[in-house]
C-alpha cells in the first residue's frame, strides 16, 4: 500500500517537470527574444504574490533568511540559468548538460542529510545522463559557452535547493501554499533589481508575449511548484530529483509536434532509459525502513 501511494505521489510530482520541458518552447516561440532575466522574474513575483493573497501568511523567524535562500536558489537563480541556458543552447543540448543534476544531489544528500549512497543510485545517475544524452544529442549542434556555463550552475543551484527544501522542510503551521508562495516572492524579488538594471522593461508587448508569460506564471509556476515542494516533502530527494528528468523527454516531444524536429530510434530508446533510471533510484522497501527520522518528516530542528 505506501509503495503504491509513494508511486502516485511521484507519478504527480513528475507533472511539475513535465511543464517545465515545454519552458524551451515557450521560451523561443512566445517570449520576447534576449531577456532571460524578465522572463524569469514575471515568471516568479505575480505567482508569488497570487498565492500570498490566497495565503496570507509571511516568513517569520529564521524562515525569513530561509525563505531568502531557498527563493533563491530554487526560484531566482534556477530561473535565470533556466532562461540563459534555452537562449543560448538548442532546447534538448540544455536539457542534456542539466541531466548530472540528480548526480549534484547524490553528492549533497550523502553529504547534508545523510542519505546512504548505494550501487544502484550510481547507476541510476550514469543511466539517467546517458538517456539523456541520446534523447537529445545531436552531432550537428553548436556549443554556447555561456549556455553550457549556464546549463551546469542551473543544475548545481537545482540540487542544492532540492536537498536544502528537503533538508529544512517547512514551518509547522504553515501550509505548502503559502511555503511556495514565499519562495516564489523571494525569488522574484532577488531578480528583479537586475532586471530593470540590465534589461529593463520592453518597449512593445505582443498578444503572443503575454500569453507565453501567463502560462509561465500559471502552469510554470503557481501550479508546478506546489506540485514540486509537495513531491520533495514525500518523496527522497535523490529520488525527486529524477523526476526533473522528465524536463527533457517533454522538451524533445513537444519539438517533434510543433516545431517538425525528428525523433529517432535513439531518442525512443533514451527515453525507455530515463524512465529506467527513474524507476531505479525509487526507494525500495529497505532503503525506507532505514532512512533517518528527519527524512520522513522533512524537517530537522
């Protein structure tokens, strides 16, 4: 029965990336061309403040530094190499660099919380890079130094937030919404300084900018991260941390349906070892059984 229940809850986490994967189309085909740091700021700040309205509940204590930094480094920071790496690189190229993510958390769980590192979640790591690598890989594409820079602290500033998320958990009292919606705000306002410093605002908006920002706000972000913080609270985070690979698979579907990019053998068949990858760094029953206290709750004094 949990392993059942421990399945849907992954099944549902696995939405939030899924909906980041189409943020590379978004991205190319909706948003105004070269302003990473808008893109991520409208993104995070009106979703924030939706859900503080909702809310209403603010960070008090230690939770406003923590609030700060997990805004930051899942929200703010994340966002921003997000949109850099999808400016810079081909959509799967970003995805592929991204993929030593769930390696960054092996590392940091084993290192922060605890986490035993066991054979299969090495494999686990090695199969999900190299899904990847033949999801997306494709011998023609140029390599952005900008972008690959970007690619890999997005990766590093997703894993730390990942395991610092579960390591803290949240507030007692305080529910996922408002948990989201602080981290969200926070984020956003760490961006947006630079944004109006560097970039500014846009001169002109289209009907097609405002409906790519409103579905990064919505979907990509009220809806998305609630799942997300949700999965991290129930779920490993080494096991989580799997799921964003999902990201990828969307992002090389949604290429072939709307933007007439192929989809090869190789591809299917990188597919068919992500999913691998996913199913094997799942908790079994033994690992469970001796998982420490603080990784059941998600909170540690």
């Amino acid at each position: 029965m949990k392993s059942g229940r421990r399945l849907l809850t992954a099944g549902v986490t696995a939405l939030a990336p899924a909906i980041w994967g189409s943020t590379y189309l978004v991205t190319t085909e909706w948003l105004p061309p070269d302003r990473p740091l808008l893109a991520a700021t409208v993104r995070a700040l009106p979703a924030g403040l939706i859900l503080l309205a909702f809310a209403r509940t603010l960070p008090t204590g230690i939770w406003l530094w923590r609030a700060l930094v997990l805004g930051t480094l899942n929200i703010g920071a994340f966002n921003f190499l997000l949109f850099v790496a999808a400016y810079h690189l081909p959509g799967g190229i970003a995805a592929m660099i991204t993929s030593v993510q769930p390696t960054f958390v092996l590392v940091l769980a084993a290192l922060l919380i605890g986490d035993r590192i066991r054979y299969t979640h090495v494999t686990a790591c090695v199969l999900g890079a190299g899904g990847v690598v033949l999801l997306v890989f494709k011998g023609t594409a140029a390599l952005d130094f900008v972008g690959v820079a970007a690619a890999l602290a997005g990766a590093a500033t997703m894993a730390t937030g990942i395991t610092l998320t579960k390591l803290w958990g949240r507030p007692d009292g305080v529910g996922l919404l408002p948990f989201t919606g602080w981290q969200l705000i926070a984020g956003g306002l760490v961006l947006l300084p630079f944004t109006l410093s560097i970039e500014g605002l846009p001169t002109t908006i289209s009907g097609t900018n405002i409906i790519g920002f409103g579905y990064l706000i919505s979907l990509g972000a009220v809806i998305s991260y609630a799942i997300w913080f949700r999965g991290i609270e129930r779920l490993p985070a080494l096991a989580v941390s799997f799921l964003a690979l999902g990201s990828p698979i969307v992002a090389t579907l949604l290429g072939y349906l709307f933007l007439r990019q192929t989809l090869s053998i190789l591809q299917l068949a990188g597919i068919l070892v992500i999913v691998s990858a996913t199913l094997l760094a799942q908790p079994r029953q033994s690992e469970r059984r001796n998982l420490p206290c603080t990784m059941n709750t998600g909170i540690r004094p």
